[in-house]
C-alpha cells in the first residue's frame, strides 16, 4: 500500500508540479556544465580530461553522498528531508557561480552533487511513496519532463548569458530559481512519514543486507549501471564535438537543446502513458533498441548545417532521455515502501557513479587536435551501443518486490 494517504487528484497534480520543479534546477544545475565545454575549456586552458573531471567531481560526490545516506534516509520524514537538501543544493550552485578558478569550481561541483545526489534519489521515493503503481509511469513522466524544460528553456537561456556575460551567469540564474522553487516546496508538499510507521529500524548491517542480499536489487542495479553508461559516455561531448568537428558555433548549441527539449517536453509525458498502458519493460526495451540509431548518428556526425543537425540531435534527446522513464518507473516497485528511499539512494549511487565513470572513461578515449577538433568520439559511440544492448538484456531480470508497493 503506499506509504501517505491518498492524495486528491488536485494535490497529486501540484504535488507533482513542485517536484518537477526541483528536478528543473537539479537536472539543468548538471546538464548547463556539458554545452559550457567550449567555453571553460577555453577560459581555464583545460584538455577534455580535465573537463570530464568537472563533470565526473559532480557524480562522484552524489555517489558516495548517496551511498552514505542509503542508510538512514528511509528514517526521516521525506518532506523534511528534501527541504534540507534543496537548501544546500541551491548554496552550493552559488558557490558555482563565485567561484574564483578551476579548483574552486571543482570543489563547488562537488559540493552540489553531494546534495543533488540524495535529493533526486529522495524525489523518486516521493513520487513512489505518494502515487500509485497504476498511474507512476505517468507521474515519472511529469516530473521526468524536466529534462525536457531544461533543455527547452534552461539551458539554451543559460547559453545565451553565457555567451553575453560569462559561465557565471547560469549558476546565478539557478541560484535565484532554485530558491523560489524550494519556497514553493514548503508550502506544497504534505508531510510524508507514512513509511515510518511501526518503528523498528534496521541496524547499518540490516539495512545493508536488506538492500544488496536480494538478487532482484542487483539486477536493478545492473540495468541502471549499463543504461547510465551508455548515456554519459556521450553526452557530455556532444557540444565540443559538435562544435570542433561538425561546425557548429557555440550559439547554435542553444538551438540544439531548444528544439530537443520541446521534442521531449511532449514525448516524455507521452511515454510515460505507454509505459502504464503497454508495461514499463516493454516501452524500455523498445526505447532503448531505438535509441542506437541517433547514438550511432551523433557520435559520426560529419560537418553539416544546423538545420541538418537537428535531424540527428532531436531522436537522441528525445529515445536516450526518454528511456529513463519506464526504468525509474519499474525500479520504483523494486523494493518495498520501508525499503523504498534507500533502495532508490543506493540505485542513485550507482546512477550517479555510472554518470561520472562514464564521462571519465569517453574522456580517456577521445582527443583533442590543434583546430579544436575531437579524435575517438566514433568509437565512444559504438561502445555506448553495446552497453544499450547490454541494458536491454539486464531489463529482462527486474521484477517488482513481491510485498505490493
């Protein structure tokens, strides 16, 4: 049963607006870093290795935050908790957009991600705690569409006062918008301690056991860690190559992400539904075969206009972003509601370790020639197919916890 009373259809749908809000700022607060490439790399005279690093401090820091509070999340109120967390995310993207030089911002990423990490991990369990299984692909959907406005209207803005200004800008921007957005989030959300009922927490070693002694966890575990993979081995140098290689200026990357987050804005929701109508696993493996082909395209671009590179960009964001919504609506039936915040805490872990490990390890295979131009992206594409296909298989092992969540 879930964990908080029913909601009425008003509350469920406000409820969700607010938490979409939340991942907005979350997921823009990762996704402005990659397009900013160009101009960091540039700035602070930085090899792709050492941006890979920005990228991966981030990731890292939400892993081993997450790992940590895999163990004691699921003993708060979970609105409390997310209230917490949100504030010290939206500190930690001010000390992003003050930062004085690399190290600092190094140190300010990692400080957000450690925040981030349990916050978004927090946010999945709201949403599996407060909405029924029958409509959570849908809920997923709505709250996951924030990929979506990021992309709309996030970070082709973030972009803009980049280029106008400087990187500071979008960290500011995000700053005062996570700042209304947390507002919102106090006088929203209800209170959410229905999984408390009954006492008895689990010792550290009980809480261990009860998440990595279950098979159904580690097959969870692995389609998380293979379909992280293949995403973040090529996101992140989407806008470098896309700039050194296929010709693009660093303002048309603003268009890039305009036109596939309206793509997606619609799609994610839409997906969503199907999930509920047709079974998450199903629209999952479906996604993700398609998906091959624009990972496949993008990362073997040739130069070309802008116009022709929508043709390429706009299937990606819309199949890699969107296989994420059948996945984290099968993984929020995984374990059972007392189980449910650690359970999604660890699985943000291994999320948020994949992302970093995965812009690491693309980092390592690509290079950088005197005119800007990347070398070894063709081959970060042809092993992020193969892990797609690997995620596909690992899909077919994920079952729901036998107590109803």
């Amino acid at each position: 049963m879930s964990s908080i009373q029913p909601l009425t259809a008003a509350r469920e749908r406000w409820l969700l607006v607010v938490l979409a809000g939340v991942q907005v700022t979350h997921i823009m607060d990762f996704m402005v870093m990659m397009p900013l490439a160009p101009q960091l790399m540039r700035l602070f005279g930085i090899t792709p290795a050492a941006f890979g690093l920005l990228v991966s401090a981030y990731t890292v820091s939400a892993a081993i935050a997450g790992f940590a509070a895999g163990f004691v999340v699921d003993r708060f109120d979970r609105r409390r908790l997310l209230l917490v967390l949100y504030f010290g995310f939206t500190a930690a993207t001010l000390l992003c957009a003050v930062a004085s030089d690399y190290a600092m911002l190094l140190a300010a990423r990692a400080a957000a991600g450690a925040f981030g990490g349990v916050l978004g991990s927090t946010l999945f369990a709201i949403v599996a705690d407060a909405i029924p299984e029958v409509r959570r692909g849908t809920a997923m959907g709505v709250v996951m569409s924030a990929f979506s406005i990021s992309a709309v209207a996030g970070v082709p803005l973030g972009l803009l006062l980049a280029a106008e200004f400087s990187w500071r800008a979008p960290f500011a921007l995000l700053t005062g918008l996570s700042a209304l957005v947390w507002i919102a989030a106090h006088q929203v959300l209800p209170p959410l301690a229905g999984h408390l009922e009954g006492g008895g927490h689990l010792s550290l070693g009980g809480q261990f056991k009860a998440i990595f002694g279950v098979k159904a966890h580690w097959n969870a575990f692995a389609l998380t860690i293979a379909l992280t993979l293949s995403g973040f081995t090529v996101i992140p140098y989407i806008a470098p190559y896309w700039v050194g290689n296929v010709g693009l200026s660093e303002r048309d990357l603003a268009a890039i992400y305009l036109v596939g987050g309206a793509a997606t804005l619609y799609t994610s929701r839409w997906i969503g539904r199907m999930a509920d109508k047709h079974g998450k696993r199903r629209i999952l493996m479906l996604l993700a075969a398609a998906s091959l082909v624009p990972i496949l395209a993008v990362t073997h671009a040739p130069r070309m206009a802008l116009w022709q590179a929508l043709f390429f960009s706009t299937p990606f964001f819309i199949l890699v972003s969107g296989r994420f919504i059948p996945t984290m609506a099968l993984l929020s039936s995984v374990a059972p509601p007392r189980l449910r915040g650690s359970f999604m805490s660890f699985n943000t872990c291994i999320q948020q370790l994949g992302m970093g490990l995965g812009a690491a390890l693309a980092g390592l295979m690509i290079g950088r020639l005197g005119d800007g131009s990347l070398t070894g992206y063709g081959t970060v594409g042809i092993v992020s197919a193969a892990l797609t296909l690997a995620a596909i298989a690992a899909s077919r092992a994920v079952v729901p916890a036998k107590v109803s969540a």
